[in-house]
C-alpha cells in the first residue's frame, strides 16, 4: 500500500532507501527464459515506482535537490519517461534554475528524437515555451532569482570575493614577473 506523502516517517524512507540500494541492475541479465524475463521486468518496475515515490515525496516536500537527484536516477535507468523529464523541468523551475529547465527539454527532446525518431508531447513542449517566457509550470510568472536566504547570498558573495582577492593576487605576481624578465632583458 502506498502511504500518503504526510503520514511517512523518516525510518521508512529510510528503509525504502536501504532496499533500493540492494537493487543492482537488470536481474539475470543475458538470460532470456520467459520466468526470467518477467521477474526482471516486474523488479524493474518496482525499482522505478520507488524512485518516482521518492522523487514525489521529496517534492512534496520542497525538498527539490533530493527530488532532482531521484529524477536524474530514474531518467539514467529509462531515458524515455517523458513525464520524468518534465517533472524534472518543474523540479528546476521551483530551484530557480531555468537553464536546467531548458537543458532537460533539450535532453528529452535529443533523446526522443535519437531513439524514437518523435518530438516531445504538446505538454512537455507548453512547459519549454513557458519556461522560455519567464513562466514556471503553473504559467505564472518566475521570479528571477531562487527563494534564497540573506546567510547565503552572504555566503556567495564572501567566495566571489575571496575569488577576486586571489585573482588580484595572480595577476600581481605576474607582472611583478614581466617586471623583472624585462629589466634583466635590458
């Protein structure tokens, strides 16, 4: 029975995890007996249902880094879940991160094309157009930068001088150098 996304607890996502981890691949991979062939198909697909579960939890929880990291796991088992994709795309667009958004259409599109020789369905390609206008996924407009709090931006803005200060620092020394090669030249 799937539990609804509130009434989880930590310690049964953790054992959904736990199990998951024990997943390896295909099972009996190069056997093609039909008993062998449906036992792969079924732990397959149970394997996926857990991944898109979690991708939905975490989701749910705005946890989006997690959810990302679930999408990206169930898209490198099955290229071709174009739902993924989008969700994948409304994952990024909520993360503020719109030239993900824009680079996962360009996978999945790639990816359709390459292997099934079809373009992407008329709501993958809605949610690229919106996501090209500045609209998230609900077609309301996007802020331009991500939710983050003041402690971050701080954070970014010490390494992006830290950044600057050693570059500084390496141009300095260098024509400290193109200094001393040129009086030594004369």
């Amino acid at each position: 029975m799937i539990r609804p996304f509130e009434a989880v607890e930590e310690s049964q996502l953790a054992d959904l995890n736990q199990v998951l981890g024990l997943y390896q691949g295909d099972l009996l991979e190069g056997i093609y007996d039909n008993w062998a062939l449906r036992e792969r198909e079924r732990l397959r697909a149970l394997y996926l249902k857990s991944l898109i579960y979690l991708l939905q939890f975490y989701s749910f929880h705005k946890a989006l880094e997690k959810a990302i990291a679930y999408g990206q796991q169930i898209l490198d088992l099955d290229p071709l879940r174009e739902e993924i994709h989008r969700e994948m795309m409304k994952l990024y667009l909520r993360n503020g991160q719109r030239a993900l958004a824009v680079q996962q259409y360009e996978i999945c599109r790639l990816t359709l094309d390459k292997e099934l020789g079809i373009a992407p369905m008329e709501d993958t390609q809605r949610l690229y157009n919106q996501t090209l206008a500045g609209r998230d996924g609900s077609g309301s407009l996007m802020t331009p930068m991500r939710e983050i709090n003041i402690e971050q931006a701080f954070q970014q803005i010490r390494e992006a001088s830290q950044t600057i200060d050693q570059a500084r620092e390496q141009i300095q020394q260098a024509l400290q150098l193109i200094t001393q090669i040129s009086e030594q030249s004369e």
